[in-house]
C-alpha cells in the first residue's frame, strides 16, 4: 500500500500454511515471507491473523525527495480451507526536498474462494492523501489461479485503476500473468519455491512518462527450514501506475519505475507469532525528470495469529 515508492512490507502473504503456493498469493517485494506462526488449522475450523508493519524509506540520488515512512496492519479471516477475508490499511509519509510532505492513508479489502485446485479472488483498494491528483483514486483488483497444492500453479490477475482527479482523469489497466512450482525434502520440513510474473500495464493517456505501455518481469524464491524462511526478488523493465502485493500496494503517481530487487528473513517465535526483517532497492525516475534515483526501503514486522 505504499503510494509512490512501492516499497512493500510483508504483507499480503500472511495467508496461513493452508495457501501455500496458490499464485493468488502474490509476492511481495520486501519480505514476501508469511508472516504467521503457520499453523495448519482443522478442517472447518476459522483462523484469524494479523501483522503490524513499518519501513523506512531513504532516496538517495533523488533530485525531488529526501526521505519517507510507512506504517501499518494487515489482517486475515480465514473460515474452514475455503474462504479468505483481507483487510488492510496504511499511513505513509514522505518528505520532499522543497519541503513539502506527503501524507497518504491506504485502505484495501478481498475475498478469496480456495477449492482444491482452483481459487478466485476480488477485492479494492482507496486511496486518500494530500496530493490532489491521486487523492480519491479507487483501485478494483481480481485475479484467478489453478494449482496442485505444493507442488505447482498458474494464475492470473488483474487490476482496474481510476484517478478521477489526475487532470482530466486517468485510467490504468494491468495484467499479471504468473506460474510457480514448489518443491519439499525431508518429509517437508524443508520447502523451496519459485514464482515467475509478468507485467502489462495500459494508461489511458501519455502523463509526461515517453509512453502509455509498459512491461516487466520478476522472479522470486523462497526456502523455508523449520522455523527459518528466506526469500528474495528481482524484477526488470518497466512500469508506471503499478498495483502490487495481490492489490494491497498501489503506484499512484507518474514515476517511471525500472527496476528492483531484495530480499527478507523471517523467524517464527511460536506457534503463534513470527518476526520478519527485509531490505529492498528500487530504481525510479520521476515524470519531467531524466536521471534515475534509487528508493532504499528496510522493512520489519511481527505476525500474530490469535
């Protein structure tokens, strides 16, 4: 739910161990680590989790900004293995080199139906700040998958985005296309996963970026060993106006973003509740600016599952 930057905490994976490999999911940029204790619940039975996050952002080489913010929640409901209820909100601050700040609050919904080899999900994510061109923007996002638990899976998602301010209106299209495969050892208590996405972003007209279409690609991975998961990320080319995170992370100015990569470390302290920390780089430029700057963004957060 980062508006500009894109630098994403660990949310949108606090999805209990019952997801795991469902492209639904979407990884995340920072972390991308589940973030609950990861207890396989019983069938039929209901799972609440919840994840406090904060990052701070830095912007070297950044002609225009100086530094920046980010805190927030993220929570699931979960009833029986079939139905996924999301919620999350985010406060963001950045601070500009003329002086001014931006102040952004971020709220976000979905509901995910999870068979056993398929799964839909749909959800909006609004936006409300002090920058009047994107203040009011709504962002409607779904997505659909096919899967073999642990094993494999194939999905798609997509996103509609609406800034009725933006001068004389802007509309946004994307497309994300994705496929995974997972792989376990030693009667499972070893798991690595890897997720190829690609990205096809459509404006409804030119802002000042040199284009009106964009596209991009990213890799992740991800290895978990008992209580100890790893995951990193990389992605290339370009994308304006992006929607990340399933929904939960929404580009909402003209910046050309080109590139990114990082990586997290997530702990679990209990059956109930775990620690993640990850770092993250993205290359960026702003609208009407030709040099390119880099966001630095180092990430924490604790996982609950009450």
């Amino acid at each position: 739910m980062r508006p500009r930057e894109g630098v994403v905490a660990d949310v949108g994976r606090l999805r209990s161990v019952r997801e795991a490999g469902l492209l639904v999911a979407c990884t995340l940029a920072a972390v991308g680590l589940t973030a609950s204790g990861g207890i396989l619940p019983a069938a039929g039975q209901s799972s609440t989790d919840v994840l406090l996050h904060a990052t701070a952002l830095s912007y070297q080489d950044s002609e225009v900004k100086e530094q920046g913010w980010v805190a927030g929640f993220y929570g699931t409901y979960g009833s029986g293995w079939k139905h996924l209820v999301e919620v999350g909100a985010t406060r963001t601050g950045i601070d500009y080199v003329d002086g001014w700040e931006l102040r952004q609050t971020d709220v976000a919904g979905a509901y995910g139906y999870y068979g056993a080899s398929g799964a839909v999900r749909a959800g909006a994510h609004f936006i409300s700040g002090n920058d009047p061109l994107s203040d009011g923007g709504v962002v409607l996002f779904g997505g659909a998958s096919r899967y073999r638990v642990g094993v494999w899976s194939a999905g798609t998602e997509g996103a509609l985005s609406s800034y009725g301010s933006y001068n004389e209106g802007l509309t946004v299209v994307q497309v994300a296309p994705s496929a995974g495969v997972t792989r376990t050892a030693a009667e499972g208590r070893h798991v690595m996963g890897a997720t190829l996405r690609g990205y096809w972003i459509r404006v409804s007209r030119d802002v000042g970026l040199r284009s009106r279409s964009f596209l991009s690609g990213e890799a992740s991975v991800s290895y978990t060993s008992g209580r100890l998961s790893l995951s990193g990320f990389a992605w290339a080319g370009e994308q304006a106006f992006a929607v990340r995170a399933g929904g939960f992370t929404v580009f909402n100015l003209a910046e050309l973003h080109t590139g990114g990569l990082g990586g997290g470390v997530r702990w679990v302290l209990s059956s109930r509740s775990a620690l993640s920390v990850g770092y993250s780089l993205e290359r960026f430029e702003d609208m009407g600016l030709a040099s390119r700057a880099w966001t630095r963004a180092l990430s924490a957060s604790i996982g609950l599952t009450l």
